[in-house]
C-alpha cells in the first residue's frame, strides 16, 4: 500500500476567519465524507439512468434460454373426407410429430453468443454507474464551492463593518473624509447582493443535484466542511500501466465482450448453413375391413421419419458470416476510438489536477503575504500616515484570492474524481 500524504489547507486564522468554515483538501487512502458517501449510494440505487443499464443487462440474460432451446416440435393432423382404402382397411386419419435438430454445435455457438452480449450489458451498467458517481462528485463539489463562497463573503461583510467604523471614527475625529464611509457603504450592498445571488444559485444547484440522484427537489443537501480526495491508486509515469488500466476500465470490456460476441456469431453462421436433421413419427388410423378379413385386418400403422434440410441457397449464410465480419471490425474499431479519446481526456485531467496543485500553492503564499501588508496599511490608516484606498483595495485582493483558492480546490476534487472514473478498478481493489 503506497504511503500517503495529507495537505490541509484552511482559510480560517490567516484568512481574517470564516466564521468555522474550513476548508481541507486531502490526500491519502481514507474515505469520503460520510455525506458524499450517502449521497453516492442513493444515486446508484434511485438514477433512472443507471436502473435502466441494469435491467437492459437482465433484459439480455433472458436471450440465453431462448436461442439455446431446440425449436419447437410440430405436429400434424389430418382428416380424410373420402377414406383412403388401403390393404388393410380405409385410412380415416394420419398424425405425424417432427423434431428438427439444428448441426452439431449450433446451440452452444448461439448461447455463447448471448452471453457475451449480456456480459457487454453488465460492463455497459458498470460504466454508466462510475460515470454517475462521477457526475455526482462533481456537482457536489459545484455545491460545495457555492457554500464556501457564500461564507466568504459573509465574512468579508463583517470585516467591511469593521472598517466603517474605523472610518467613521476617523471622520468624527476630523482625520479622515466621510467619503471613505461612503466607499464602504457601496461595497457593503454590492457584497450583499452578490451573497443573494449565490444564495438562489445554491438553491438551484441543490435542486439540480437532487434530481440527478432521482429524489425530490425539495430534499435536504447536507454540505460537509471538507472536501477529502481519496488518492488514485496509479503511478502517473507508468504508461503500461496506463495502457493496461484501460483495458480493464468497463467501457473497454464491454467493447471487447461484444466483439467477442460477433466472433462466436460468426460460428453460428457457419453451422446455419449446415443441414438440420429432424425425426419423428407418422401415425395412421386405419378402421377394419368388413369385405375381407386380411391378416392384421385394421392394425395402424406407426412409421418412423427422418428429414434433412437443404441449404443449397448459400448466399445468405455467406451474408449473415460477412455481416459479422464486418460487425466485430466496427467493434475494434470503435474500442480504439474510445481509448483514443480516453487518453486525451486523461492527460487534461492530469493537467488539470497538477494546474489546480499549484494554484492553491500559489494563492497561499500570496495569502500569507497579502495578509501581512493588509496588516501594515490599517495600522498606517489608523496612524493617519496610510492611505484608505489601499486598505480598500487590498481587501478586495485577499477576498480575490480566497475565492480563486475556492475555485481551484473545487476544480482539484473534480479533476481527481475523473481519474477515479478512469481507474475504477484500481479503486475497487
């Protein structure tokens, strides 16, 4: 098991507080937040989507039974209107039962080829789900950036106030114009709005979020104050291992099931154009004869049959071959396309992940730094020696950079989420 390492990351005490709310990205083998946990079990159990995967899948398994069955028996009857005569009386009804037999192999080969089919179903099932799961981390995380923005800014409002007094003690003490007052009145509304407006997104966002995991709009959304970003169990410089992870992902299985399937249909072909051998049995009633009393006068006759079909018409047998053919080179053809686009995917996901590392790196030295001279310009402000602009303005700053901080550790979890999606059987293990 590969050793971990924990990064935390707070906007808290260096950060002029968040009223308790913490942020901590972390990295190791520990699980998600208990919420996400539930949120992820609900949606697998409740999305329409990943239902309807499933139940195609049973759908499937039910072809089995059917084309490995032998065909139905037919039986015949008949009636004479006018009596056959025969030597041994008139023949007045006739029943024959038949039981073609398809060529040795037949019913193995068409089986064979159901269940691989079915098995493509389940894989298909398998990728629709880590997709959702995918889909339902991510908008969590919109959700949870929503959340941690909304207390932000709540924050800043308190630190806004702060400052207004501040000023306006300044003003009554006639060292500093009313218009600093002003200025923080304006940002004071601005900031408030802008809190509103997040607050509806937020709502929409849940609704949204709700749906997707197939339950009511109206449902609570519990936001943990962590997001915990469980590590992909991958070696990003293994390319083998790479190329062999793909190969194991569902969406891949799933196509080489099927080509597999169109192999064995392959074989199916073949032995459809070989002949079918049927036997059953003629049966005729025949009643006794009054003129002539003939030995075994009146005794029905039992007749054994066998029948042979002839498939002379070969060229849609060649036909169904080919069209299978041509079925499973689709199929390799559309595997490599996939793979294609998954390894381009990949490889942005990687960026993405290392890109957002640094960013949060980034603004946390910048943090640290805009803080101390935050500090420096309200101690010259209220010296009369600093400018209030400049305590304004790096307010905003600091605010800036918490938010991209925000932003960059939501796009971190969803970066990491889609690798999760790419090595799924990894994180099963």
């Amino acid at each position: 098991m590969k050793s971990f390492i924990n990064f935390f990351f707070t906007l808290s005490s260096p950060l002029r507080g968040l009223g308790g709310f913490l942020f901590f990205f972390f990295w190791g083998l520990g699980g998600y937040a208990q919420d996400l946990d539930n949120y992820l079990q609900i949606a697998q159990e409740n999305n329409p989507q990943v239902q309807s995967a499933y139940t195609s899948f049973e759908a499937a398994l039910q072809q089995v039974p059917q084309v490995s069955s032998l065909p139905d028996p037919t039986l015949t009857m008949s009636a004479f209107g006018r009596m056959v005569e025969t030597r041994l009386g008139a023949q007045e009804a006739r029943f024959s039962l038949m039981q073609m037999f398809p060529w040795f192999g037949t019913l193995e080969a068409k089986a064979t080829t159901a269940e691989l089919m079915a098995e493509a179903k389940f894989q298909e099932y398998l990728d629709v789900r880590a997709n959702l799961y995918y889909e339902v981390k991510s908008a969590y995380a919109e959700i949870f950036q929503l959340s941690a923005t909304i207390a932000v800014k709540e924050d800043n409002l308190e630190i806004l106030d702060s400052y207004r007094e501040l000023a306006l003690r300044k003003f009554e003490a006639g060292s500093a114009p009313m218009v600093n007052v002003v200025k923080i009145d304006i940002q004071r509304e601005q900031v408030l709005t802008e809190i509103l407006l997040l607050d509806e997104e937020l709502q929409t966002r849940k609704k949204q979020f709700n749906f997707l995991i197939n339950r009511a709009g109206n449902a609570q959304v519990i936001v943990a104050d962590t997001l915990t970003i469980q590590r992909p169990l991958y070696d990003a410089e293994d390319q083998l291992q790479e190329e062999q992870n793909f190969e194991e992902h569902p969406a891949i299985i799933q196509f080489n099931r099927q080509a597999e399937a169109y192999e064995s249909q392959q074989v199916v072909a073949r032995k459809n154009g070989l002949p079918q051998v049927g036997v059953g049995v003629d049966y005729g009633v025949i009643s006794e004869r009054t003129d002539a009393n003939p030995v075994n006068n009146g005794q029905d006759v039992i007749m054994p049959m066998l029948s042979v079909s002839l498939p002379i018409f070969r060229k849609k047998y060649r036909a169904a071959q080919k069209e299978a053919e041509l079925m499973e080179t689709a199929i390799q053809q559309n595997k490599q396309a996939k793979i294609n686009s998954m390894k381009s995917e990949m490889a942005m996901t990687r960026y993405d992940l290392r890109k957002a590392q640094r960013l949060i790196a980034l603004y946390d030295r910048q943090l640290e730094s805009s803080e101390q001279v935050n500090k420096l310009q309200i101690s010259a402000f209220s010296n009369a020696t600093g400018d209030f602009e400049e305590v304004l303005q790096m307010n905003q700053d600091i605010l800036m950079l918490q938010l991209q901080k925000i932003e960059a550790i939501k796009d971190a979890f969803v970066a990491n989420a889609k690798l999760e999606y790419f090595f799924i059987n990894k994180n099963q293990e």
